[in-house]
C-alpha cells in the first residue's frame, strides 16, 4: 500500500547534522509517510550514517553527484506518496508538522500547496536570527518578488507537481520558487500560522559564496521572467538553452542588478562582511546600478567598511546587525503608536 506522504530530504557533505533531522521527521505525530534519504555523492560520511536506519518507512537513495535540482527532481520522481514534503537537510521539524499539513490538503482540495512558518537559527551558536511572520493564502503577484515559502517547510500534491513539468533542471538555485510559481498559476497555495520549521544558517549556503552572486542573480531573474512571460516560457528556455542565459537577462537589466545588491545585503547580514568587501573590491564595479540601488550598496558598503574597523568576527557582526535591526524594529513600532 502506498503511502500518503513522501518526505524527502536531500543532502551533500553534511553527515554533521543527520541524526537530530533525520529522528524529528521519524518522530511525527503523523505515521503514514515514506521519508527518502538522499545521498547526492557526498564525500563525507554522509550515506555511512544513512544506513544505520532499520526504520521501515525509510529509504536510502544514492548516486554520483548530480546537483540540487537534478537530485530532488529525481527523488520525487521516485516517491510513491499522494502528497510530498521536503525537509532541508540538518534542519528540524515539529511533530505535528507533517500531520497538520497533510489535513490541510486533505480538507483543501482547491489548494495545491501549503506550508508553515519558520524560524532561522544559527547553526553554531544557536541564536535565533529571525522569524517568518507572513500567514494565510499566497497572491501571485506579491509571490513574484517575495518567496513567503520556506522550500523545507512546504508540501504538494504530487499531481499538480507532475502537471506542471516539475523542477526546471535550470535553475541551480530558486527552483522552488519557479516550482511554485507555477502551482499558484492552477491552484491556491497557504502558509498555516504555525511555526513548524526550524532551519540553520551554514557556512556552506548558497549565501556565503558572494563569487556564485552573479550567476545565481541571472537565474532569480530568469525566474521572474519566465512568471511576467508564462505564456512564451518554452521559448524562453529554448534560447537560454542554445545561446546561454546572457542571452536574456543583460547587466543592465534592473531586476539583476537589485537582485545582485539584495545578495550582497543578505551577505553582510549574515556576518560576512569580510567576503563581501573582498569581492566587491576585486570583482564587482556598481557604476551601472541606478541612484537607489548605489545609494542601498553604498550604505552596506559603508557599515561593511565599519566592522571591518573593529575588527568583528562573523558571528559578533551578525549579532550586532541583529540586535541593531531589532531597535529599529522597536523604535518605529513606538513611533506608529
């Protein structure tokens, strides 16, 4: 018999944080799930610490190393379940998570997707940096710019998964926000008020590596191309496919150039100002940006260039930048009032 749902959870050299994730999904409330543990050809430990599972519902999946995108698209392939939930690797769920979701849907036949708020924790000192705030049903319009989603938190039918074409192989980053891009256009998608998922800052995200920023910029605005122009998306792909994605989203384009200084932002947040400032002294130059996209980078730049003074170590950055970004918060909650 098959099972109602299929987690799925895919990792790659991070056998460092297996066990805690791994036993928060085998400990749902919920019990009628498979969970797919995948091995993307880590060169670590990793399907080592995989195997030491004798849990039924479990399945182990492993293979040379082919990507993100490429794996969990083959993993879903693969699931036998009516719904499927995907889970960060070393990150946490609740134990009503999966239960609570599955209902939903169950209840819900319009929605095609749903998923639940989430906290953001710091994977060595464990301080909370933020907390998603955003609840109720998704609008595609804001959806365009703002992914409410956290692709760990979120489940799906796999029905509407398979309409839509599933993950574009393209996309190396954002895949889940094309995915779901998609969804809204067939079907309803909500965030439930429920704080069900934790995830962890790393060092080896996609938000660390400042050289990827361009790359990784050119694919977010493809998206956001490939949603204003639905209609023309095989077309759209073809080219990208035959003369590269240069082809279509220009440096002078704005959406690239924000999403670029976005990057950076989130890079200087996140404590790495060090990085940042090597980079955009080495590799970037901003004479393109328009006034306000100069004015956001130089202001960052700026701050960047004050840590750097006192000589803050990631964390101490981050924390400062926190606790700084909580005081505005404060303050202009007693200005409203």
């Amino acid at each position: 018999m098959k099972p109602k749902v299929s987690i799925i959870t895919v990792y790659y050299n991070r056998s460092y944080c297996v066990e805690e994730s791994v036993e928060s999904l085998l400990n749902q409330t919920f019990n009628d799930f498979e969970l797919l543990l995948v091995d993307d050809g880590s060169s670590d430990n990793t399907i080592e610490k995989f195997n030491l599972y004798s849990d039924p519902r479990l399945r182990v999946i492993t293979h040379s190393n082919m990507g993100f995108t490429n794996t969990i698209k083959k993993a879903v392939d693969l699931a036998q379940g009516e719904y499927i939930a995907i889970h960060g690797s070393g990150d946490i769920s609740s134990p009503e998570r999966i239960q609570d979701q599955s209902k939903f849907l169950d209840e819900n036949p319009e929605y095609v997707v749903v998923a639940s708020r989430f906290e953001r924790f710091d994977e060595e000192t464990l301080a909370k940096i933020d907390e998603s705030d955003f609840s109720g049903d998704l609008d595609i319009d804001d959806f365009l710019t703002n992914c409410r989603i956290m692709h760990g938190a979120a489940m799906f039918r796999k029905s509407t998964y398979e309409q839509v074409g599933g993950y574009e192989k393209i996309f190396t980053n954002t895949q889940d926000w094309d995915l779901f891009l998609r969804f809204l256009r067939i079907g309803k998608g909500k965030i439930l008020d429920t704080l069900h998922y934790k995830q962890f800052k790393r060092g080896d995200g996609v938000a660390a590596k400042p050289e990827s920023f361009e790359k990784n910029s050119r694919i977010s605005v493809l998206r956001i191309l490939l949603s204003r122009r639905h209609e023309q998306r095989e077309q759209i792909l073809e080219k990208v496919n035959r003369d590269g994605i240069e082809s279509v989203i220009l440096n002078s384009n704005y959406d690239f150039q924000r999403t670029v200084v976005t990057n950076f932002i989130i890079l200087v947040r996140s404590g790495y100002y060090k990085k940042f400032l090597h980079y955009v002294r080495d590799k970037y130059n901003p004479k393109e940006l328009n006034f306000n996209l100069k004015l956001k980078f130089y202001s960052w730049l700026t701050l960047a260039k004050i840590l750097n003074i006192f000589k803050l170590s990631e964390k101490e950055a981050q924390s400062f930048i926190i606790s700084a970004r909580s005081l505005k918060s404060k303050l202009n909650y007693y200005k409203i009032k």
